[in-house]
C-alpha cells in the first residue's frame, strides 16, 4: 500500500511540474490541508465524510466565479495549491489575526454560516480566489490533474469505489453546459 500510495504522491509532484506549479510537496493524509512549514499538500485518499460542507464548498466556488463544474475533490486539492502560492503575501502579525479570526469561527452555530464565514477569511479567501481563477483559466491543466488522479487511484482502489471517484473527476464541464 504504501508504496502505491508513494506513487500517488509522485503522480501529483509530476503533475505540478510539468505545469509550471513549482515548490510543493504531496502527502497523502487524513484530510486535505496546507502545512507552511514543509510547504506540503495533504490529500485524502478516501472521499471526505462530510457531504453538507462539501456541498457549500462547491457552492461557494460558483457563486464567488467558477465557471466550471469541478469535483469537490479537485476543487479542495486546488485549494490547498492556492495556500502555497498565496501565503506569501500575508505578514505574520495577518497570519496572527486570520488565526484569532478562525478561533472566534468557531463558535458560530449555523455550520452555513460557519462555512462561508470561514472560507472568507483572508487567508482562506485568497486560496480560494487563487484557485477559482486558476480553474476557470487553465481547464487544460485541470484535466490533466483529472487523469492523473483517475490512473494513480484506480491503482489504489480495487472495489467499487472508485467508480464513485473516477465519475466525480469526469464530471468536469462548463456551468452553462449543464445549468
Ligand atoms: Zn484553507
């Protein structure tokens, strides 16, 4: 296992190179995630649990732009890839404030409310910006992540499960194609 999962992670850094996305590590986890030290991406290998945050994620992409219909999968990996290449224009005392922001995010009862108001936190903001721009300009690269992923996890995947995963990366189509 792990040495599949060990070519996952290169699938993803060969993806990233060949298109111009320099810098950045893979690490398959336990959810996706952003670790600034290691400058690494987490990436589940098994569908997140959560379906109604997966729901307002996808929403939120679409009404803050997105032109296209990407899976929750790709859209969370892209994400994660916008973390490392927007981080960098936050100072550490913004890094401070946008941690004081999330911890207050916390507390807010409605899970609706609770998603956007943390997506629009500076720092989750401006990972999600960088990566609705980047979807709605670079499909080619998107499909190029789509088949990537497709071929390293039905490596990893030997029952039924990823036909599930492998229909979510076809999905990919213009909004107005399917609206
Ligand atoms: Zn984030």
């Amino acid at each position: 296992m792990s040495e599949r999962l060990q070519r996952v992670e290169q699938a993803l850094e060969d993806w990233a190179i060949r298109n111009g996305l320099f810098g950045m590590k893979f690490h398959a986890g336990m959810e996706f995630q952003y670790e600034i030290a290691s400058q690494t991406v987490l990436f589940p290998i098994l569908e997140t649990e959560n379906e109604t945050t997966d729901i307002d994620f996808t929403q939120f992409f679409y009404e803050y732009g997105c032109e296209y219909d990407v899976s929750c999968f790709i859209l969370s990996l892209f994400h994660e890839i916008g973390h490392h290449m927007t981080i960098a224009s936050f100072s550490e005392a913004e890094k401070d404030i946008s941690l004081l922001d999330k911890g207050m995010i916390k507390w807010v009862a409605d899970h609706h409310e609770r998603n956007y108001l943390y997506w629009e936190n500076d720092i989750e903001f401006a990972a999600n910006a960088w990566a609705i721009d980047f979807i709605n300009t670079h499909m080619d690269i998107v499909k190029d992540l789509a088949e990537t992923l497709k071929s390293s996890f039905a490596e990893l995947y030997t029952d039924g499960q990823i036909y599930e995963i492998v229909d979510a990366f076809n999905e990919i189509a213009l909004m107005e194609d399917i609206a």
